[in-house]
C-alpha cells in the first residue's frame, strides 16, 4: 500500500508569529511534496495586528517562491484583555525581521475575509478538508455565526491551543490562543465535530534547539536559511527570558504540533473529553478544562494530546524542512 496516494486538503488558520512561521513552512513542505494540498493560508490577529499576520504570510509565501496559495484577512476582533504577543515573536511577528525580506503587493484592506475564503471552501469540499487552526478561533466562530453548522463540513479540526495540566502561559490559568478570545473558542467547541486539540501539556516539550535549527539551515538556499537562522536566534532569547524552556537553550515549537497531528499522528497519544472554556471568570476567563470525575461522559467533544514523543516527532519536523532545499 502506498504511504499515501490523495493529497490532502488544508487550510491553515494562523497568526504569524514565529513558531507559526515554523509550522506553516512544515505544512509548505508536505504541500511541495505533494502529500497534502494547502486550500488557502487564513490568517488572524493575535500574536501580532491583523494587518502584520497577513503581511508576514504574504512575505514567507513569496520567498519560498510560492506566492499563488491564497491568503485572506483576519475577521475583526479586539480582544478584551490579552495583549498580543510581540515580545514573544517580535514587533512585526517575525523576530523584526520582515523589513530583511521584499516588499509584497497584496492589499489587506482589500483581501477577502478569513471566514468567507473558509465557508466557501468548505461547502466546495465537504467533508474533505482538513482545517487546521494554530491561532486565536476568531475566524472560525465568525464563520459559524455567518453560516451556522458549517464548521461541521470540515473532514476535522486541529486546533492548537488550551492546557488541562500545566496552567497558562499569558494568565495563571489560560493559554494565549484561547484567552485571545474566548467566546470564540467556546463557541467553536459547541459548533464543531471531528475537532482535536495540541495543547500546553504536549506543545511545551516541542524544544527545538540550536542543533537543530543548523541541520535544517544548513542544506536550505542562503536567503531563506540565513532567515531562518536570524529568526531561529531571536527565538531561542525570547523563549529562554520568558523562561519556557526549562533551561533549555532552544524555543518551543508550540504549533507545529498541529502539522504533526494530522500527518504523524504515530507521534501523539489523544483522550477524549468534553472540553469547557471559561468566559466569565475574573482570574480564570480563557481556561479550558474537562471533567476527571469518573461518571459517564456521552458528550465528548473533543480529542485531547496529553503525551507526544518529541524526539520523534522533531526528528521527521527537521526532516522535512529539509526537503525545502529543491525549492
């Protein structure tokens, strides 16, 4: 039996931020393989302002050569609370590195929106495309209120996001892709089937080192590996000053996760739960939890990582990227 015959068919839901940049050139590579096709990039605020996430996509997709795959606009949203993330993935979500890379032409103002490019696609393909979501939920919760019932055309749902065991990461209690915008993630979660998270718990062993990064840089063309290094460096200072690396010098590649789920799925060990998110809380709003209790549970709505083999997981990550050098 071929190791797989049917390209798959994606769209991934991003905010670009570095560890998403990572993410997104894992998925290019498995689209440049042929192993998957990638329907559209939609990209959404949160790690940094909507019109900089569609930017950064834009950028990334032009120097990899590959400037046709569509790229759609954030829906609109502020966010209550939560700052974005640029001390984490710099000004510009690209370790202050986009003015390094040529200037694009797409317009944001008159890009399609995220939730319309998704409706569309999905009542096109139904029940065949892969929807994977490594940002805040805001594009796909505007996507069910335009259009109720459709997320439940999606062949399935990754989200990364959530911690069930470790606490948060931008509050005590919550993760920064749900606490970003709660209500959307609640409302996702109540709207969904087929949907699996990668949260906390499994993304924070993701460490990818400096050793690692060289073997990737190494083999890949001087503009996109010189890049690649630069963001790798300012990765590596921002993980370990916000101290999430255990001491480890390295970053956490949070989503890749979600690429890892859906491809490697041999490398991630699921349970299933009925997933909860908090909106009200005062200390608590962005939270996500499920019921330990041992009492019947029919209302699962989701599958849950709570154990991943990172080495292997990193290993075929690297691997892949890679395969980038023929581009």
């Amino acid at each position: 039996m071929e190791p797989h015959s049917k390209p798959s068919r994606v769209i991934i839901d991003t905010d670009p931020g570095a560890d998403d940049i990572f993410a997104l050139l894992w998925l290019l590579s498995l689209h440049k393989q042929g192993i998957t096709e990638i329907l559209a990039i939609n990209t959404v605020a949160g790690n940094v302002p909507a019109p900089l996430t569609f930017e950064a996509a834009h950028k990334l997709l032009q120097l990899l050569g590959m400037p046709t795959i569509p790229v759609s606009r954030s829906v609109d949203h502020t966010p209550d609370s939560i700052r974005d993330a640029a001390p984490i993935h710099g000004n510009d979500g690209m370790g202050n590195l986009s003015h390094t890379l040529p200037a694009v032409a797409a317009d944001f103002q008159q890009a399609a929106y995220a939730d319309d490019l998704l409706i569309d696609n999905l009542k096109k393909y139904p029940y065949e495309i892969d929807v994977v979501a490594i940002g805040p939920l805001t594009n796909l919760a505007a996507a069910h209120t335009k259009n109720p019932g459709i997320l439940k055309l999606a062949k399935s749902i990754t989200i990364m996001g959530g911690s069930f065991t470790l606490g948060g990461n931008v509050t005590p209690a919550a993760e920064f892709n749900i606490a970003f915008d709660p209500e959307a993630a609640a409302m996702v979660l109540a709207h969904s089937t087929n949907l699996s998270i990668m949260p906390l718990d499994i993304t924070t062993r993701l460490i990818f080192t400096r050793s690692m990064l060289q073997q990737v840089v190494a083999v890949l063309p001087e503009k996109l590996a010189q890049f690649l290094n630069h963001l790798g460096e300012f990765m590596f200072k921002a993980h370990m000053g916000h101290r999430e690396t255990t001491g480890v010098e390295g970053c956490a590649m949070h989503d890749a996760s979600a690429i890892a789920y859906l491809f490697y799925p041999e490398t991630i060990w699921l349970q299933r739960a009925r997933v909860e998110i908090e909106t009200a809380g005062r200390y608590t709003k962005g939270q996500t939890l499920f019921d330990r209790r041992h009492f019947p549970k029919p209302q699962c709505n989701a599958l849950i990582g709570l154990r991943v083999d990172a080495t292997e997981l990193l290993a075929v990550f690297i691997e892949d990227l890679k395969l980038l050098a023929d581009i």
